[in-house]
C-alpha cells in the first residue's frame, strides 16, 4: 500500500536568505518482500536464489518473485555484446479462454515484482555478482527484451505487457532494459493485439524507468506504449516513465476491423493514452511516427507521432522535464469526451516541437533540443550518444528548478550545473578527478605483498581529494608487486573510473620495510671418521651444507654461517647427526635448518684366531633352521674397533639343515656386521646332530583263540609299523618280545597247548591268559622306540555265521533289494541258534547303482568286549535299461515363421527307469530357421548315466505362415423377423489350404473346397428359419496342419414385441383393481411404463406410484397396473410404453371410469372379471389374426 511516487519538499526560513523551496527529483518506491530472484544465461538454472543459481529467462524469474512479491535481477551485456532476452514466451495473456485476444509471446509482469536490469551478473563466475542494489551499472550492463520471436518465432503482439482483464497490476517497476520487437499488427475481432507493440498497461500503475524503448510497432495505436483505460473493471492505467528514451517506434493508424472499425481512437506514434493518467518525467521521445492510414470526422489522432491522449474528465497525464521532438507528424494530441476546449495534457518545462508557439503549459520551449554528442559515442555507445545533450543545447540546466537529486537514463547524477536537463540524459562533461594522499600503512616484505592487499579507499578522501560529475564505477591500484628496491619508501598509482568509463589517476606514498628472514637451504653430508675414530666440521663442510641457501634481501656471499655440534666420535655412527645450521642476513635476520650429517666407520669387523664348530639338533620335523641367537652366538668371537651390530649377523645358508646333513660337519659362511655396517666373512662349521626317535604305530591289544593254533611272530607284528624323521619307514626293523603273567619272556612262536612244560597255557576253570608284548626300533642314529601291549588268548569255539541266498546279489535299478539274510549258531554252547542276535546293516540304494555290502554281524555270547563274528554279501544294482524319448508335439508340427522355436519339454520329454527324468540330456540334431519357410527334421537322443542309449526319435517341423483368422465373425441380437444376417470371417496364409466349413451349434454345414488365401467367407442365415433362441456359429478352414477355427458369434433370434388391446375398465369408488397388459416377445429385458391422461393433463403423462387424489397407484412400471384403491381422480385414458432393447411399443389407449350404478361394496371381484375379458379380447385378437 505505500508503493508509490515521492518526492521531499525543502524549505528553507532562515537568515539572510529569506523563505524558498526546492524539490527533489521523483522516487519510486516498490515495496518489496526482500526475495531476489536472478536472471542470467550464463548461470545454473535451478532455484534462481543466487546469481550462480540464476534462471536463465526472464518469465522464470517473474513468475518465482510473482509467487509471494520481490525483486528480480538481471544481468547484462558489455555495450559491445549486450545480452539478448529473446526466450519464447508461452504465458496466455489478454483473454479469456476461447477468445481470439488470448494470446503467448508477452513478458507479463504480475503485481508486486520490481524487475531491475544493468547488473554485471554472474558472466561464467568472473562477473561482479553484486549484492546490492546500487552497485549495478546500468550505463555499462546492457539488457535487451526482445520481442521479435517470442511467440513462437513471431514477434509478440506485446513486449511487455502489465495487467489483466479482470485486474489490476500495481506495486510493480521495470528499471533498466532496452524493451524491442514488439509488433502489434492485431486479430480479428480482438482489440488489445492492434495497440502497445512495446509495452501494453491494461488498466494498471506500473512504473517504467531508465528504458530505452524502440523499434516497435503498432497497427493501430501506440508504437511504443498503450496506456489502456480496463472497461472489464472500470480502471484506469496510471503508467509512470521516468528516465526513458523512445525513439523509432510506430503506429499506423490502421483499421482493426471489426473490433475497433467503428472507435475513431488512432495515433500516438510512441504513447497512446486511453482516459490514462500517465506521467512523464524526464524522458526523451524522438523520431516515432504515426501513420495516415485512417482518417475520420475531426481529425482524432492526427498529429500524434509522439504522444496521444483520449482524455474524459478523469484524464490527467502530465509531461515534465521531457523533450518530444522530431516525430512525424506532430508531438502531442489530445481528443475528449465531451469538453473539448479543456487541456488535459499538463505540461512543464519541456522542450515540444510546435508548428508556431510554445506547447501549452508552464516554461515550456519549442527550440531544437540539439542532442547527438559524439564525445559519449566511445564511452556508451552510438544509441545512447545519439539522445546526450551538446553544450549548447536548449535543454542544458532548463529543467525544473525546484528539482535537485536523483540519477538520469545512466545513472548521472541530477543535477550537473544549476539546474537539470532536460530530457532522459543530464550532460556530464567532466569526468572524475582524484588527488591521492600518503598512506599511513607500513608495509612488510615478510607478506610478499602487492597492490590487491590493499584497500584503494586509504589513499584519498572520498569528500576531500576526489571529484565526480557522473558516480564513480571503479576504484583500484594499479598492479604493482613490492620488493627490496622499494625500501623504505615507495609510490602507488589509484585509478578510478565512473559509469561512464572515464579514469583519472594519481600516486600516493608508502612504507615498506624488510623483516623477512633468510631461507635457509641444508644438504646433508658424509664424513668419514680418521685414524683416532674422530671427525671435525671445517668451514668447506659448512658451505657444502648450506649450499642454495638465499635471502630476499642480502647476498649468499654476506651470510654468516654457525653449526652446532662440530666433533663427531664413534658413538655418533648409529645414526645420521642431526646438527643444527644457522645463517644470518645483514639486516639480523636470521633462519636456522637441521641437516644430517653421517659419519662412517669403514673398518670391517675382525675375524678370531682359531673358531669352533657349532653343535645344531634336529627337531622333531627333522629339520633345523639357524636362529638369529645362533647366528649372533657364533658372530661374537670376531671383533670391532666401535662395537659389533650382532643382530645384523647373517649365513649363506638359506635351507633348513636336514636328515641328510648328519654325520658330517657343514660349513657356512657368517657374515658379521658392524654398528657401520662394514662387514667380515667366517667360516664356520655345524654339526647336525639327531635326538629323536622313531615312532610305532598300529599297537593296540591282540586277542586269539586257543584253538586256531600257535601265535607265530608275524602275526604279532601284523598291523605295527614304525617311522622315523630321517630313516624314514623302520617296520621291517621292529622287534616283538612276550612274556608271560609273571614276566618271564616267552619264547616265539607260542603253542597254546604247550607252554614248554607239556601243560597248555590255559588250565580249567580258567578262559584266558594274558601275554605282554613289548615292541623295540631304532634310527641310524642309535634313537630307541619302546611301546608295550596286552595279548589274550581264549580258550572258546566262536559263533559261525552262514550267509542265505546269492552272493553276490544283482538287482535292477531301480527296482526293490529283498535281502535274504543269514543265519548263526554257537559251537561253544552245541551249536545252538543265535540267528535272532545277528545285527544286519544293510546300505543298499536301488535307485544308484553301484556294488554295496551288506554286513551281518553277531556278539561272542559272554565276551561283550571281543569282536563281533563278521559276514559279508556283495549287492551289485545295476542299470540295463534304456531310456525312452517320446514326442510330445504332432508331427509333422506346422509351426509359425519368425516366432522362436522352444525345443524344450513342451516339444519332447525322456524318461528312464532308473533315473526318472532325463529331459535335460537330450541331445538334438538339427534345427529350425524359423525366419525360413521349409521342412526341418529334428533327430532326438539321450543316453544315461550308465551308458544305456535311448532310441532315436524323429521330429519334422514345417515353419510355415499359419493360417490365422484376421476378421472374426461377429454374433448379433434379432427378431424372427428381421433380414437375413450374414456372418462374415476372413483368415489369411496357411500351408496348402484345402477349405472351409461353416458350424452351427457344432454340427456342420457342409465343406467348401476353397485354396485361396487370403479369402473372406460368408454365411447368411434367416432368422424365421432358425427360430427363436440362442445359436453359436464358427467357421474352420482346413489345411495341411489340421483345422484353425475362429471365434464363436452367437445369435439371439427372438420375435418382435406383441402385446393384446388394452381394454376399457369402469370401477367404482374404493374398489382394488389390478390392470393387465399381455404382451410377448422381444429381445433382452422388457420395461412397462404405465401413462395417464387424465383431467388436468395436457398429455399423456408417466404415472408414479403412491397416493393421487383419494386413490393410490402401484405397479406403474410393471406389467399389471394396481388401483388400490380406485377414485374418480384417477379417470382418464390410460396406455402402456413397452419396450425391450431395441424396440419401444405403445398398448393402448384404453379408459377408465367410474361405474355409478354398481355399488361400492359386495360386488363380485372386479380384478376377475377384468382380467377375464382381457383374456377374452384376446382370444378374439388372435382369431382376427
């Protein structure tokens, strides 16, 4: 609401002057929500929050501010490439849908959006990016909205446009644009689209200022603007130009027939003013023209190159400060509505073009303004300089004197000299001056500084020591890098520039002084101890170390040099010495580096006198690697002039000693190492020496029966073995000693019946005796191995066991193993039958085949801890069958050209007994090109897992274009008496087609032969001959494949709706009545409407159920009629609407009346005898038929 125009008033009371005024320059203010939006080509196009995130068309711009109010900037070009918004625009604007006026092409500004150009902008990042309003530069920063192509590729009927039909625009600015391209050349039966080729204002208040608007044109009205009174809402346009320059625009003065035929209001070469009260500051219209196209009674709109007013008594537009000049013809028109002798137009301090005289008004001159000063030409281009004020021109400080303040087109300041300009372009003559001072900065070399560490500001003041007519744009220093040179005093040049891109410069003073150390640059180096192991750093060694070292200032030959330490002993060879370098310049500065030096011991370590051998043990892999303790053991008895670096101690032996370096010593070669890494070679000797004996293995207790004989020594040393690290296997070395309960050893082999004193071993009531048996081995290298363990012999039989049945057993896979088991007794006990205790373990899988065992096994009765008494049978499954293919297809299969062929399970399947499914392993010979018409035979084999090869099946595939149907038959609803029907089907291809066949329900009408293809076949049938019902009919066409049917069509048949008279009905009062009608017939479902005319009726009206006068319907929409009860109300004619799905009939009229001789009660059943004269009337019906 405070958006608006303001100016200050300053009045002055004071002494000596007395009383007086002055006025400032005009102000627009827009407020605005604070959001900015951005425009720029040259950003990301996303959010349009930032110059980097900038839009890059101006409608996105618009349109986000619009959203909740705000400001949009947008960025230009250099005046030698400025930037072009000529982006289709497809915003519908200046109707309403359907109407021929609503059209695309504009940039439509909405209320509440400030739209501001002349901003550098992001220009690729290397743009100013401002951040301020103020800081653009309109004079430099060029931006062009274009209209040229906007719509489509054709010039918009509007550039700009503002307002709509049902509202107002208002709280809205355009500052800073150059507004082309717009050719209002108009639509049928449209008004807007013939006026404001440039900017079209539909009843709204904007404000447009610091625009050049040119090379527009209209048909009709206003080349460059239309400022239109909005008839929709009753508002009047209140447009504000400041600060802009029109030129080159045009209106022809056409006929816009028949919109506007009859509406005389024509002209206005720049501004046309429709009952608009726009004001005009500070502008420049120049060189627009205004056609004679149309002429009417009193000249309206004649003389109007520059500006036209149609004035009512609301109309006040005002032109101050401006120049109109050069347009053809004329300046200014005004026409009214109704008193023409009034000025509308009010006018100051302008300069007019006249025929004679001065345009009316207050100070206003009619001299040749004398604009075109080509000294601004290079500065801010021809365009522009072509509209700046020579010196001598009229318009020189002759504006209102009461205005001070405020900026012109540029961006100069009004006022330069006494008073304004007039015009768009106050005349700046007098570029910047500036007059540097000293700086009170002391600068230090130690930052390497230049120029961009200063701030320009510090040397002048801005109050004092500068000077500009026009803002200033730019303030720098000019690049200049310090150095030692410019000690203690040196100059900078500030350069400004204002908007106009005139520089002036000057040189200001400033400190610098040196406190930048020296750079110190250390290499390492390597000394070698003397004679006494010492070392001393002499002044070559310290120049060698700080050889590259350098100062910004002093030369390297002026540098002192110190180090700390400089004596080095044995102590300092473990590692590099860190020593500490230091290095002064002639100022005191200084810069210090630490630097390695090595210092070396190059005398080797020395070997002993005599050396020993060194004694190694094998471990129990048999191996032994030298251990960093053995090498450091050995490497001590050498010695050092330092010390020795044990640890650093290394062999030429890099394998494990083995098994076989036993016996005789190995040499090596120890090399030993000093804290400097000098090195001596020693040879020493090792003796690999083995500890460890072999192992046995397979002793575990040992049981035999007294009977089966004497226990020799090899069944002793059955199963045991022995193996050793190095001698490797050692079983043919094992020794086996017995000995008896006592621990007398036992001679081998041992008789169980003679223990050497013709006694056997076990004597009744004993079973058993228990034998110790010792085993012994040794290695080569004299290692024993010693394990012990028990042997019992019993004196009992053992059960026997007798396997039944085949052994081997074969079965076929995969069919079931019925084992026949086996049988046991006990020879100890009288050979008594212990079947029932056999344990039968039996892993047989008939469906694997494969060689099982079957394993029968029984305890020794009483000896839980013995063996179990084994059998065995042998079961091989075997698989001799053959698998089986079976062709699931037809074969031949005809099959469909270009679709893929599957050759999977639903083609063929293999099945074997053992195996089951063996679909998978088909193998197939041959294949199909389905993309090739022809016979293909595809051969089909499979082999399973045991070998049994299946027998070969054959499969013939014929790729062929299938017979398809292309047209179905299509089925029908109809009544018996309808026309004949024909149904119709048509297919295509086909292999060999031999005919077709039509089906009824199934059953056939008899073949055709036909081979065409394609071939469209038809069938007609009469519905009175089929009857009535449901009926299904296909066809199916024949060829080499079979029979292809097409879909089923079923017909409906059904007679026609039929329906008996409608008979006349007399009831009386309160009798319940039910009305028949009879009808038959019909397709679908049938619907009844009962209707009345009765007293009051103009027609025949639907009859609805419930209460009507004293009586009530029921049934109105069934077949039968219910008067329950019946009343006089209800008299009248009456009929029945009857219709199924197709056809609608009408029974009747019939009447109804009331019966005053028949009582109203006693009566005989009305509904009876009713429905029987029905019944009645149609038998007569039917004999009449």
């Amino acid at each position: 609401g405070d958006s608006g125009i303001y100016r200050v008033v300053i009045t002055n009371d004071l002494a000596p002057y007395g009383e007086y005024s002055v006025t400032t320059a005009l102000a627009n203010v827009n407020v605005s929500s604070g959001q900015v939006f951005y425009v720029d080509p040259t950003g990301e196009n996303t959010t349009g929050e930032s110059w980097e995130n900038a839009f890059w068309t101006l409608q996105d711009g618009i349109n986000a501010a619009g959203a909740h109010g705000g400001e949009v900037w947008v960025a230009g070009g250099p005046i030698t490439a400025p930037i072009v918004y000529d982006e289709e625009r497809t915003e519908q604007w200046g109707g309403t849908v359907g109407e021929p006026g609503r059209v695309a092409g504009s940039l439509v500004i909405p209320s509440n959006v400030s739209v501001y150009g002349g901003f550098e902008g992001y220009r690729d990042g290397e743009g100013a990016k401002e951040t301020r309003l103020n800081q653009r530069n309109r004079a430099q920063n060029i931006a062009i909205i274009d209209g040229s192509k906007s719509r489509s590729g054709q010039s918009a009927f509007h550039t700009v446009v503002f307002g709509a039909r049902l509202s107002a625009t208002s709280n809205t600015i355009l500052d800073g644009f150059h507004i082309t391209g717009g050719r209002a050349n108009g639509i049928a039966n449209d008004y807007h689209t013939w006026r404001g080729g440039g900017v079209y204002v539909y009843g709204s208040s904007p404000t447009i200022s610091n625009c050049m608007i040119y090379g527009n044109q209209a048909a009709v009205s206003g080349g460059a603007i239309a400022a239109e009174y909005n008839t929709a809402v009753n508002i009047a346009s209140e447009l504000n130009l400041q600060n802009c320059i029109i030129f080159d625009n045009t209106a022809q003065r056409g006929e816009d027939a028949p919109a506007g035929a009859a509406n005389p209001l024509r002209g206005g070469g720049a501004i046309f003013n429709n009952r608009s009260s726009t004001t005009i500051n500070f502008c420049t219209i120049m060189n627009n023209t205004c056609g004679a196209d149309y002429t009417n009674p009193g000249g309206i709109g004649e003389g109007s190159g520059g500006i036209f007013t149609w004035a009512d008594d609301d109309t006040h537009p005002v032109v101050t400060n401006s120049i109109v000049w050069g347009n053809t013809p004329g300046s200014i028109a005004q026409s009214e509505i109704g008193n023409p002798a009034v000025q509308y137009v009010t006018a100051a301090h302008n300069i007019i073009q006249m025929p004679l005289g001065v345009y009316p008004g207050t100070s206003n001159l009619n001299d040749a303004p004398k604009l075109g000063n080509t000294a601004f030409t290079a500065l801010v281009g021809q365009e522009v300089a072509d509209y700046i004020p020579l010196s001598d021109s009229p318009a020189i400080d002759a504006a209102d004197a009461n205005v001070v303040g405020g900026d012109d087109f540029l961006g100069v300041y009004r006022t330069v000299g006494g008073r304004a300009d007039i015009g768009a372009l106050e005349l700046s003559e007098i570029g910047p001056s500036v007059a540097c001072l000293d700086s009170l900065l002391e600068l230090d070399l130690a930052d390497d500084p230049d120029t961009s560490d200063l701030d320009p500001f510090d040397f002048f003041d801005g109050d004092t020591s500068v000077f500009a007519e026009a803002p200033l744009w730019t303030v720098a220093l000019a690049p200049k890098a310090f150095d030692c040179d410019d000690i203690p005093v040196t100059q900078v040049t500030l350069v400004v520039a204002d908007i106009l891109g005139r520089t002036d410069q000057c040189v200001g003073d400033i400190a610098v002084t040196e406190t930048v150390d020296p750079s110190i640059q250390v290499t390492p180096i390597t000394r070698n101890l003397d004679a006494n192991g010492e070392y001393t750093l002499t002044a070559a060694d310290l120049a060698e170390i700080t050889a590259g070292s350098s100062d910004n200032c002093t030369a390297y030959g002026d540098l002192s040099i110190t180090a700390v330490p400089m004596e080095f002993d044995c102590n300092d060879t473990s590692l590099p010495q860190n020593v500490t370098v230091t290095i002064e310049d002639a100022q005191g500065n200084t810069d210090s580096g630490v630097v390695q030096v090595t210092i070396k011991d190059t005398d080797p370590p020395v070997a002993p006198d005599v050396t020993t051998a060194y004694d190694v043990f094998l471990l129990p892999n048999g191996t032994y690697t030298l251990t960093s303790e053995d090498l450091q053991t050995m490497a001590a008895n050498a010695s050092d002039n330092c010390d020795l670096n044990l640890g650093a101690t290394s062999s030429d032996r890099t394998t494990p000693f083995n098994c076989g370096d036993i016996g005789t010593p190995v040499s090596i070669m120890l090399t030993v190492y000093d804290m400097s890494l000098n090195t001596l070679d020693m040879p020493v000797d090792i003796n690999v020496i083995d500890e460890i004996a072999p192992d046995l293995g397979g002793i575990a207790p040992k049981t035999r029966l007294a009977m089966d004989g004497e226990i020799t020594e090899g069944e002793l040393l059955a199963g045991v073995t022995a193996e050793d690290r190095c001698d490797g296997d050692l079983t043919a070395s094992i020794a086996v000693a017995a000995f008896d309960e006592d621990d007398n050893p036992v001679a081998l082999p041992i008789d169980p019946d003679d223990r050497g004193d013709g006694q056997p071993w076990i004597i009744l009531p004993d079973t058993d005796y228990l034998f110790t048996l010792v085993y012994t081995v040794s290695d080569n290298s004299g290692n024993e191995a010693e394990e012990s363990t028990v042997f019992t012999l019993f004196g009992l039989q053992l059960p026997e066991i007798t396997v039944v049945g085949d052994d081997p057993a074969i079965v076929e896979c995969p069919f079931e193993y019925l084992d026949d088991g086996a049988t046991a007794i006990n020879p100890q006990e009288g050979n008594n039958d212990i079947t029932s205790n056999i344990i039968t373990v039996n892993p047989v899988n008939t469906g694997i085949p494969g060689i099982y065992t079957v394993t029968y096994s029984v305890a020794v009765p009483g000896y839980p801890s013995m063996p179990h008494i084994v059998a065995t049978r042998t079961v091989e499954v075997v698989d001799t069958e053959a698998p089986v293919i079976t062709v699931i297809a037809a074969d031949p299969l005809y099959w469909q050209r270009g679709v893929a062929f599957p050759n999977d399970s639903s083609i063929r399947v293999a099945a074997d007994e053992c195996e089951g499914d063996i679909t998978g392993k088909i193998v197939t010979t041959g294949a199909v090109d389905v993309d090739t018409l022809g016979s293909y035979v595809l051969a089909f084999d499979v082999t399973d897992d045991e070998g049994n090869v299946a027998a070969t099946e054959e499969l013939t595939v014929i790729v062929v274009d299938l017979l398809t149907f292309t047209i179905q038959p299509v089925g029908a609803r109809l009544y018996t008496t309808s026309d004949d029907y024909v149904l119709s089907a048509t297919y295509k291809d086909g292999a060999n087609l031999t005919g077709y066949e039509w089906f009824q329900n199934g059953d056939g009408l008899g073949f055709v032969a036909d081979s065409s293809t394609p071939n469209t076949i038809n069938l007609s049938v009469t519905p009175a001959d089929l009857g009535a019902g449901f009926f299904d009919f296909h066809a199916e066409a024949s060829d080499d494949s079979g029979q292809t049917a097409s879909d089923a069509a079923t017909l409906e048949i059904a007679p026609p709706l039929t329906a008996l008279p409608l008979e006349d009905v007399v009831l009386a009062e309160e009798d319940d009545f039910t009305w028949p009608v009879v009808v038959s017939g019909g397709l679908g479902t049938i619907h009844y409407q009962w209707q009345a005319k009765r007293s009051g009726d103009a027609d025949f009206v639907a009859i609805v159920n419930g209460v009507y006068g004293l009586g009530s319907y029921d049934g109105a929409g069934t077949a039968a009629l219910k008067l329950a009860p019946y009343a006089s109300a209800m008299d009248g004619e009456y009929r029945v609407e009857v219709s199924d799905d197709y056809t609608t009939i009408v029974v009747g009229p019939a009447k109804l009346g009331k019966d005053t001789g028949v009582p109203a009660a006693g009566v005989i059943g009305l509904s009876i005898l009713a429905l029987a004269s029905a019944l009645g009337g149609a038998r007569a019906l039917r004999r009449r038929k």
